[in-house]
C-alpha cells in the first residue's frame, strides 16, 4: 500500500514538473486575432521555421507576476524586426539564481529549476556549457514594435492569449487578418498611420538596387513605387484566399480576370505590366483562353458575348485604342487607315480598276473574314439598289432571269438594298 502511495506521489510530481517544464499545444482560444478555426500557423514566408530548443512556461510565469515586459522589454523601443527580444539568459537569473554574465563560464542555480537541462532541451553535464542553439529567424516583413506599443495596442492583439500557452511557438506570431482591423479602418483620424497599402507592412524592391529590400520607412520613402518582394528562401508569399478571393489556386488563371477588374492596382503590387502582357499580347497567350486565329474571328464573339469581353477588357481603353493604332475605325487617325495596316491602301482595296487583293476579290474568296467585323448594313452603303455613282450592279449577267425562284423561297436578302416598294422587284414577283 505505501509502495502504490509513493509511486502515486513521484507521478503525480513527474506530470507536474513535466506541465512546467515541456511545451503544449496552444490551445485555439489562445491563437492571435485573425487565425481561423483550423490554421495551420503564420506564413511560412513571412515567419520562416524556427528551431526551439529550451523549455519555457508563459502561463506559469504570468501567473506568478511576470509581465510582458518583464522578459521583453526591448520591444517597447523596438523599430525593426531585426531587433532581437528572445530575452537574454541574464533575464533568468533574478529568479533561477543561475549567472549568465560570463557565457563562456555559466554558473548554474542551485534549485532543480536554475538547472541548465530544466531550460535547454538535450542538455548534458558532460555539454559543459554548449546548449542547442535557439533560431528564430527575422521576419520577412516591416514592422516597429515601438510604434504601436505608443498607441496603447496590447501583446495580446497581435501574439494572442500567452496567459494560456506554455511555450510560444510561431502560432503566437501575428495574422494579416488580425492586422487589417486596424489596418483597413477608415480613412480617418482613428485609423492614424495604420495605412493598408501592402507595402506598409511588406518588404518592398527597391528599383536602384535591384531586388535589394527596403528594410525601413525611410528607403520605402524613396521608393513610393516599388513592389513587394514575393519570393523568400523560406517560401514564396501569394494572398490568402479571404483578400480578394485572389489566392493563387490552381482555378486562378480562370478567375484572375475579376480580380483583376475589380481593382488592377492590388495586382500591381507584386506585378509590372508586361507580366500580364505576356500572356495577353499573343506572345505566350494561352490557347485556352483564345485560340490561334483569333485576332481574325474576335469580333463575332465580341458582339454574341460582350459581357464576357468587358470582364478583362474596357471598351473605351483596350478595344477602342486598338481598333484606332490599326485604322479600323473611323475615328481614328486617316493616315494610320491610308498605310493599310489592316486592309491594304485605298488604291488597292476599293479603287478601280478591280485586280487581286481587291475587296471584292477577297469577299469572294473568304467572306468569313469580312463578316467577322462588317455587317450587311456596311456593304450596302456603297453597294446599295443604285450602286456606286447610280450605275454598279451587285447581280450576274442573267440574275432576272431566276430571281422570282430565289426571292420566292427568301426574300430578305432583296431587302437588304431595295425598299419593298422599288418597281425594279416587279419582274421578280
């Protein structure tokens, strides 16, 4: 009996130097604002892996008095991200009785908890005073700790609840959703410097020195136009699926065109104009997207489908500009229509006499062609019943005598150039 009570006791003492000493899982009360109900943790890209190599109990130290400030207090002045404010092993030592002064000579404490191995996991007597080396990497983004601590915004809002987690881990690091309720409030005086342009908070490429980052607001001030840097060694930064729905998911080369139209400058934060041009100047155009040959057969489509164009493309800026630049339309230059770019020259495209490359050569040849642009209606402005200049005849020598058949079975061809009433029909009724 008092051998099961003795074992009861070291276990209960082994679980509960165990619940200080090793970490937890966070518990998803205590994740940061912003974190989904099932995150999956920060972006790699922006919080690279970190490699974690003590014990440490937030909620036991809170609990027993400590603050925030207590173990970090660099980070009330700090003003970049690359400050570091992991606390020192010299923080420890008021209350493990440990001494870091000299870390080549470390003078453990004399308690069970001033222990080099109660801290430093893997750690051996025979290690003298090597430990595992703790990395947690700079953050790939801007941010000044100071700043916001000035304006009364707690640990809390940004790295959760500690009060409910042992050791924090890069679950504790902050979300962009968490961020954007400050940074997407309106614009007003409540919403201060707490601008949501990306590259108030993302690393920017500075164009003079190439892909060199902009580390802080006095380069970003210089280079009001650069975009932020996406490709990381830790991971490559694409939006999550809630900004936008512009998440770069394998249906995005589908639906990138709404996200595009519905605000082109939140692509050109990470894209210059010739990234989209690459695909849409026909250059690597994707043939799932338009075929081959459609320059030629687009304006069919254009006038079924309209409001499927005008989803990536503006009528006034995309096609308009570049029906006037190819002199099919009249409301461009007359000297961009004359140097034939589209059609040949007037002297061989309509003027007598008719030899090849003619028009009516080539209506005859491929009237697709034509009717890909032109409707009936553009013909019969200069081929109506009285011809051009009262005398051309659009019919065959011997056209009357088979026309009463044709018109019988269709007569609105006739139509297209004589009224209803013209006596020139009367032999054909």
């Amino acid at each position: 009996m008092i051998g099961r009570y003795v074992l009861l006791v070291v276990a209960i003492v082994l679980a509960a130097t165990f619940a200080v000493a090793a970490p937890s899982p966070s518990g998803r009360g205590s994740l940061p604002p912003g974190a989904y109900d099932d995150d999956r943790g920060p972006s790699q890209a922006i919080f690279p892996p970190q490699s974690l190599t003590i014990r440490f109990n937030h909620k036991l130290h809170l609990a027993e008095g400590a603050t925030c400030k207590t173990c970090h207090p660099g980070a009330l002045t700090s003003a970049s991200v690359a400050d570091h404010l992991i606390p020192k092993g010299a923080v420890c030592d008021t209350c493990h009785q440990s001494d870091h002064s000299n870390l080549a000579k470390v003078v453990p404490g004399q308690g069970a908890s001033g222990q080099c191995a109660f801290c430093h996991l893997g750690y051996k007597e025979s290690d003298g005073n090597a430990v595992a080396r703790l990395v947690v990497p700079r953050a790939n983004m801007v941010f000044n700790h100071q700043k916001h601590a000035a304006r009364n915004i707690g640990c809390g809002q940004c790295h959760g609840a500690l009060d409910q987690v042992e050791l924090a881990t890069r679950d504790q690091l902050p979300r962009m959703r968490g961020c954007f309720k400050c940074h997407q409030m309106p614009d007003a005086a409540a919403r201060g410097d707490a601008k949501s342009d990306c590259t108030t908070c993302h690393i920017a490429s500075n164009p003079r020195d190439g892909d060199a980052p902009a580390r802080n607001a006095s380069v970003r001030a210089e280079n009001p136009g650069g975009r932020i840097k996406t490709v990381f060694a830790s991971g490559r930064l694409e939006p999550p699926r809630w900004l936008h729905n512009a998440a770069h998911t394998p249906d995005f080369i589908e639906r990138h065109k709404y996200v595009a139209g519905n605000d082109s400058q939140f692509c050109a934060n990470c894209h210059k104009e010739d990234f989209c041009v690459g695909c849409h100047d026909g250059r690597v155009r994707p043939k799932s997207i338009h075929p081959s040959d459609y320059l030629s057969m687009h304006p069919i489509e254009a006038r079924q489908q309209t409001q499927r164009c005008t989803s990536c493309h503006n009528e006034q800026s995309f096609c308009l500009g570049c029906h006037q630049r190819v002199g099919i339309t009249m409301s461009g230059p007359p000297s961009t229509r004359e140097l034939g770019r589209f059609h040949p020259p007037k002297g061989i495209w309509s003027d007598a006499p008719r030899r090849p490359g003619h028009h009516s050569f080539e209506a005859e040849r491929n009237l697709n062609a034509c009717v890909s642009c032109h409707v009936e209606r553009d013909c019969v402005v200069c081929h109506g019943g009285s011809g051009i200049g009262g005398g051309f005849n659009p019919h065959k020598s011997g056209f009357s005598g088979g026309c009463a058949t044709q018109m019988r079975r269709n007569p609105r061809p006739c139509f297209v150039c004589h009224m209803p009433d013209d006596g020139v029909l009367a032999p054909c009724r």
